[in-house]
C-alpha cells in the first residue's frame, strides 16, 4: 500500500520550524534527533492509514501526538493529507 501523498501547509511549516529552533535550544542534539524521526514515521504512519488518529468535527482535523510535547493536526483534501499545523 503506497498510501496518500502528504502537503505540507505554510502554516505547518512555520510552526514545524519554529518547533525545531525552540527544541534546539531546550533539547540534547540525540533528543532533537528522535524527535525528527519521530515526526517522519508519524507522517508515514499517516499517509498509511489516514484514520488512524482521532478525528475532530469541530476543527474539521486529525489531531496526533508526536511526542508529548507536540501534536499535528492534519486532515484529508482531494485525497491527500493535508498538514495543518504542529
């Protein structure tokens, strides 16, 4: 199963990055690490099965823990999986 193509939004870029400077700063360069690999496999798992993360009504979004520090909201446009926000 190939699974859905993942876009990232402006938003979740900005957020994702601003997430990534401010961990840089908090965290040991291995914690930074994991966290990397962690928001990669998260995305995976995602584009994978798409439902695998509880689904709001009321911000129309995916939410899914990364780590627990962080979430990501995601939800599914034109079949692909449209990143939100971190």
């Amino acid at each position: 199963m190939n699974g859905y193509a993942v876009k990232w939004s402006p938003k979740s870029k900005i957020s994702y990055f601003s997430i990534l400077e401010y961990l840089d700063e908090k965290w040991t360069f291995k914690e930074l690490e994991a966290f990397v690999n962690r928001k990669e496999e998260t995305i995976d798992h995602i584009s994978k099965n798409h439902l695998l993360y509880p689904y709001s009504k009321e911000s129309d979004a995916h939410k899914c823990v990364v780590v627990k520090q962080v979430s990501l909201f995601y939800r599914i446009k034109d079949n692909n999986i449209e990143l939100l926000v971190f």
